[in-house]
C-alpha cells in the first residue's frame, strides 16, 4: 500500500470480502442458480431497452418495479425499497440505521457481509451464538440485545454458510426483542424461496422488521445486480433519504420487473434444486468422514475428517470448484457446496468420491 495518502485508520485492517472466481468447469462456490433465465426474459428485457429514453434519468421511486414486486408478494409497493443487490440494500441499511457509535448485532458464524458492512460503516458489531446444530438461542439474543442496545440486529435464514432456517416463532420473538430495545430486525432471506416459510407474511407498519431479498440466485440474474427488501413505508423512506438518487438503472429496474412474469419457470427451478439438494444431502450423508448439515437454503455446509483445504484443493484439481470455510470460526473444517444442475451435482459427488479416496489410499 501507498503511504502517500491513507484510508480511515478503522479500515486499514479490513479485509476485503474474496470468494475466488476460477474459471473452471463446474462452478458450485457461490450459490448462484445453475440456470441462464429463460430465454423469452431475455427476448422481452433486449425488446423494452429498445424503448429506453437512454438521455434520461432513471425512474427515480422505481415505481414500476415496486408495483410488480408489490402484486408479486401481496405487500403495498410503498413496502419496497430496491437496490444494486441485496448487499447495496444491507449497506443502506447501516448507513441509515448503523454508523460511529452504533452497534449492529449478529449471530456468528454468518454471511460474511453483515460484519464487512458494519465495519465499513463505522458500526461496532456484537456478536451472539449459536446452539450446536446453528440456531439461534433466544436467551442468548436476549442477554446480547439487553446489555448492548443494538440499533440493527442481522438475522440470516436460511443462514449462510450454515443452511440453517429459523422458526417463525424464534424470527418473531427476535423482533419482539428488537423492538423492546428500538432496534431494527433484518431477516436476510437471500434464499427464502428455498426455505418452508417467509418473514415476508410479518411485514407490517407496526414492526420495526425488514426482509431482504435478491435476484441473484433464484430468479438467475447475479449478473443483473438487483436486491430489494420489503419493510415498513417509514423505514423505506428513510431509506431513500440515504440511497444516491437515481441509483437503480432503467435496464435493471426492467429485468426486475419482466423477470417477476416468469415466476411459474423460477418455481419450477426451485423445486428442482431442492429435489437435487435432497439427493446431494443423501449422498454425503452416506460418505464415510463427511459430516453433511440440513439446510434450507440452495447450499450444503458439511463437515469433513481430514485437511478440509487439501480436500477442496483435490476437488478443484477435478474442476470442481467449492467454498473454503475451513478455517472460518465455528464451521472450521466445513466446506459449503452449491446445489447446481444434476450433472454438476454428479461431477461433484464424484470428484469427492476420487478425492477422499486418493487422500484415505
Ligand atoms: N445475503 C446473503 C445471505 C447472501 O448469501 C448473499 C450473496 N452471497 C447476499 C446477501 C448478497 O446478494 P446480492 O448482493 O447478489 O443480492
């Protein structure tokens, strides 16, 4: 690094959030969706560009896609507030709600961005547990939100990296708890549509609740870069007060718009991951020194009984690319594989096979 000029002194140790792209085949490390979307989106979003006014500003209230979100989840579209994806969303979050002299509250081991974000935004971070299978103990989130008064409790369900999907019951006694200390609860559901039920249904005005949501893994547009969440009008105008103006592209707002009219096509690919999950789930069940843990979510977390980065290493070395969170506080010796295709799920459980037998040989 240059010492010519220097970053905040609280970001000079930050590390940077790095899952490596590697080109290879069989790509299962960052729990996007196996599937191009459908290519009638593709023909309707090239079709609706050609009408853009490309010398004008950008709907700025992005109305169009809050009304379709609006009618899509059976909430007002006043309810919605969108962004470059669920992180710009999460980061304008703690810009509102978080900052110097605010503490956001999580339950470790999560998404790595909550605390990436909060450290970003000179948020301090309070960390609570969780049990042996990655709940969260509601005693503990009692004690840690009582002693520290959190103005931004994160949950994550299903979590990421664990899979882990929380109960209505727990996700509505932590709002209860937030509520009681003036905090706002923000339900990550980065994969909701995976999970048996949603936060979405306690949206309400009268709970200090947000649930955010993102395109980028069932409705297959990672590369779109679009996440919204849904949560009372006052907190969504709050919002819009930090957001830049204009931040949210005509061509995004249009994939997210048209996208919602291939909901039937998303279900059906929903179901099907969570078929191959079911079956993946099996498999490493079976495996001798695999430790595999249920998730909700379009990712399995397991466990394994040796070097777990000489494993992900020999995967890789079979074009197989996972996640390494072996040496992660809580999941060391975990891997976190990506539910793909049901080929890519076969190259994986078979290059899993080779590798533990080439290390156990
Ligand atoms: N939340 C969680 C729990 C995630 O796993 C991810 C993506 N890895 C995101 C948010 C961010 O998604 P995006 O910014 O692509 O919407």
């Amino acid at each position: 690094m240059s010492d010519l000029v220097q970053p905040r002194d609280d970001l000079v140790a930050l590390a940077g959030y790095h899952s490596p792209q590697v080109d290879v085949p069989v790509r299962l490390n960052t729990n996007e969706s196996p599937y191009a979307p459908p290519p009638a989106f593709i023909e309707q979003w090239q079709s609706a560009l050609r009408d853009v006014a490309w010398n004008r500003y950008p709907d700025r209230a992005a109305v169009a896609l809050r009304e379709s979100l609006g009618s899509f989840l059976g909430q007002p579209a006043e309810r919605f507030f969108c962004a470059n994806g669920s992180n710009e969303v999460l980061q304008t979050i703690l810009l509102t709600y978080g900052g110097a002299g605010r503490r956001a509250a999580l339950f470790e081991p999560t998404y790595a961005l909550h605390s990436h974000i909060a450290r970003i935004t000179g948020t301090e971070i309070v960390t609570g547990t969780r049990t042996p299978t990655f709940a969260i103990d509601l005693d503990d989130a009692d004690a840690l939100v009582a002693s520290h008064a959190p103005s931004v409790v994160f949950v994550c369900t299903p979590n990421n990296p664990t899979g882990t999907t929380e109960a209505r019951d727990t996700v509505q006694r932590l709002c209860d708890l937030a509520a009681r200390s003036r905090a706002l609860l923000v339900v990550d559901e980065a994969y909701g549509e995976f999970a048996p039920w949603s936060a979405v249904e306690l949206v309400d005005e009268s709970r200090p609740l947000v649930v955010v949501r993102t395109y980028s893994k069932v409705w297959s547009l990672a590369a779109a870069r679009l996440g919204f969440l849904v949560g009372p009008a006052w907190v969504v105008e709050t919002l819009e007060n930090v957001a830049l103006p204009y931040a949210l592209s005509t061509p995004t707002q249009l994939a997210g718009t048209i996208a919602l009219q291939f909901a039937t096509e998303m279900e059906r690919r929903v179901a099907s991951l969570v078929e191959e999950r079911g079956r993946v789930f099996a498999a490493l069940a079976g495996t001798n020194g695999v430790d595999v843990f249920p998730s909700g979510a379009n990712f399995l977390l397991f466990r394994v009984d040796r070097d777990a980065r000489a494993l992900w290493e020999r995967l890789l070395e079979r074009d197989v690319l996972v996640r390494d969170f072996s040496k992660w506080p809580g999941i060391e010796g975990c891997l976190r594989v990506t539910i793909g295709t049901a080929t890519e799920n076969d190259a994986f459980l078979a290059a899993l096979d080779a590798a533990l037998a080439e290390e156990s040989g």
